[in-house]
C-alpha cells in the first residue's frame, strides 16, 4: 500500500517540522532542566494559533479538521524537537475528540473553540488513579448525584499538563453496584473548579517539561450539565479514546527515535578512530540500518492506523500494533544513539541521553507494551475465532 499525503496533510507536516525547529527544539533542553514554562506556554498558544491543538476536530467547532493521518505527522515532527511539548499536544488533541465524540452540542459549542484557539492552554485526560491504571474499571472517584449536579470525590495521578490545563475530563464511578466498568460516567470539569485540587507535580525521569500531577476532587460540585454522554457508559468511551492515543504516542516514539538516529548518524561521520569515521565500521553500519527498518516499519504502522481510523474502520488492534512497535523502536533507537556516542551519549553535552529518558514513557503511558500485546491477541483471536 501506498501512503501518499494529500496537500494538506504535506502542509501540516512541514508546518509542524518548521514551528518545531524555530520554537520548539531551542526551548527543549532548558526545559528538561525545569526551566522555560513561560516559553512552553507561549508555543502551545502558537500551536494552537496554527491550528495543531484540535487536528481532529470538526472547523464548525475551530477545529482544523485535518483527521488522524495530520496528527500522526504532526506530533511526530513535534516530538523530534521536544517531547514534553508533544505529549501535550497530542493530550489535547485526545481530549478534543473526547468532547466531540459525546459531548452534547452545548459542550462542545462551549469548550471546544476553547482548546482549538489556545484559551485554554491544554486539556487534560483524568482517568488514572493509584489502583487503576491498567485496569481503569476499577477507578474508585465517585461522582454522586445531588440535587441538580454531581459531587466528585476521589484522586487521579499521573495526570499530563493538569498545572496549565483549562479544562479536565473526568471518569468516575457513579453507580458503585454495576458490574465492573459498567457504573462508570463521564465529566467535563473547567479548571478552577471548588474543591478541583492540582497536586505536587512529580519528578520524573524524562519528559520533565510537561508537567505531571496528582489531581484531587474533594466535594467538587459540577452541574448536571457537566455530564458528557450517557450516565454510566464512560468506560466504554474510555477505551475507544485510548485506542485514538496510542496513534499519538506511537507518533511521538518516532519522533523520539528519528532524533536520536539522526543524532547518531551525525557523531558516527565526525568520530573517528583507528584513523577513520567511525561510520564506515561495518559494525556501526549495521546497527544504523536495523534502526532505519525500525523506523521505517513504525512509521507505516502509524500511518495505517491513523488511516484506518479516518475511514472510519475499526483501529484498535492497528493501534496497539503501531504503539507497541514504536514505542519499543525508541527504546533501541535511543539505546543505540548512546551506544554509537560511547562515553559522550552518556553526558549531558550531548542530547542523545535525554532522548534515552524522554523515549522510556512511552513504553507505559497510554497503556504499557503488555497491555498492548493483550490488546493485539484479543483481537486477532476474536477475528480468527
């Protein structure tokens, strides 16, 4: 098969490599120190200016309308340049299509020109907790009716761009006695919210410059209007929205590794020893072209996924198959961007080591690589079955 861009989506992706190269890729290293939110927020507001906060989302709500295939390249040339900016994106774009896909026409008139334009600087996608994180079905937030609203009472952890994010996507439990994952529900939570509470951000291995948070509701009160869909059915949301990013996180690991590859092919023509470059070792070749093959079959992975969700087809085991490669082929790019840099891939002067942490996530958010494989075997049994 081949995957020939339209015009649009050739556009978006070299818009996308542009604003990463000019604003994205000189900010990443300060922000992996910590430093930088204020030039973080001013790319998400340019980002957003340009129409890469709600790709997937329809124009009579702001949105680009561009669809999956766009995203999948967007993301992927905003990862090459910085990874903390990237996930952010690709969550708000998640939390875009959540709104669209059951919010009701009030919400999604009401919020979602307000991730598509910047006003909200980012969404954020509460479904996580302490002791549901593979299994999300068995979340303990409680959102009981009273009166003409809910109260929301629980904690999410882990939860991408909750310190900047304007608006939150919440899952809670709101009939205790269902079935497990039946009595699940989902709401629209602004932030500001009394009693949403923004935790202590974590401290993590990579992808330090997005922000990472515990998020608590303690009698936080929402409307009934807040309610997004029908009482009760947000798992079955929950897990069509997480086949959607992992097109995203399978995007961002290329990024990732295409980064960490073309910084390896670079220090292999410049180093040289034994009184030559190190490229032209047939051990260093080869190891650069077991990657290229990576690269190359997570990349048309991506793409078939994403297509197969533009045509409206069922994605989720493509999905799986494309986040699970991808995220696996960072994790021997990066190892083997750091090998061919020997002593110098592990120092900081070279950013081949911050790859190396920015790429491990990506083996877990979104679902873990386990997860990925019981995804894969469930569908190919239930197609072959």
């Amino acid at each position: 098969m081949l995957f020939a861009l339209s015009d649009e989506e050739e556009m978006i992706r070299e818009t996308a490599r542009r604003l990463a190269a000019d604003r994205l890729a000189p900010l990443a290293e300060a922000l992996d120190r910590g430093e930088g939110r204020e030039g973080l927020l001013a790319n998400l507001r340019l980002l957003a200016e340009n129409g890469f906060m709600a790709l997937n989302v329809k124009s009579a709500y702001g949105g680009t309308e561009a669809g999956s295939v766009a995203f999948a390249l967007a993301v992927e040339e905003l990862g090459y340049a910085c990874a903390a900016t990237a996930v952010t994106v690709s969550v708000t774009n998640m939390v875009g299509e959540v709104i669209q896909a059951v919010g009701s026409e009030e919400q999604k008139r009401a919020y979602l020109p307000r991730l598509a334009d910047g006003t909200s600087p980012a969404g954020a996608f509460c479904l996580t907790e302490a002791e549901a994180g593979s299994d999300p079905s068995a979340m303990r937030t409680r959102a009981r009716r009273d009166g003409d609203g809910y109260v929301i009472d629980g904690a999410k952890i882990y939860i991408t761009s909750a310190e900047y994010a304007g608006l939150f996507v919440v899952w809670a439990v709101t009939d205790p006695d269902a079935p497990k994952g039946r009595g699940i529900s989902l709401f629209l939570v602004e932030a500001g919210t009394p009693g949403l509470v923004i935790g202590k951000a974590e401290k993590k291995m990579g992808q330090t410059g997005s922000a990472t948070n515990i998020v608590t509701f303690d009698n936080c009160r929402v409307p009934a209007s807040a309610l997004m869909g029908r009482e009760n059915d947000g798992f079955r949301v929950a897990v069509g929205e997480l086949a959607g990013g992992r097109i995203g996180v399978a995007a961002l690991s290329l990024g990732i590794a295409r980064a960490a590859m073309d910084a390896a092919k670079a220090y292999a023509r410049e180093r040289r020893q034994f009184g030559t470059r190190i490229c032209d070792f047939q051990g260093i070749q080869w190891m650069l072209a077991d990657r290229e093959v990576d690269l190359e079959a997570a990349r048309l992975l991506i793409l078939n996924a994403a297509a197969a969700k533009d045509a409206g087809r069922p994605f989720a085991k493509e999905a799986s198959m494309a986040k699970l490669f991808a995220s696996e082929a960072a994790h021997r790019a990066t190892d083997t961007a750091i090998q061919i840099h020997g002593g110098a891939g592990y120092v900081k002067d070279y950013p081949v080591e911050r790859y190396a942490r920015d790429a491990r996530i990506t083996r877990i958010y979104e679902g873990t690589s386990e997860i990925q494989r019981l995804v894969i075997a469930r569908e190919i049994l239930r197609q072959n079955g």
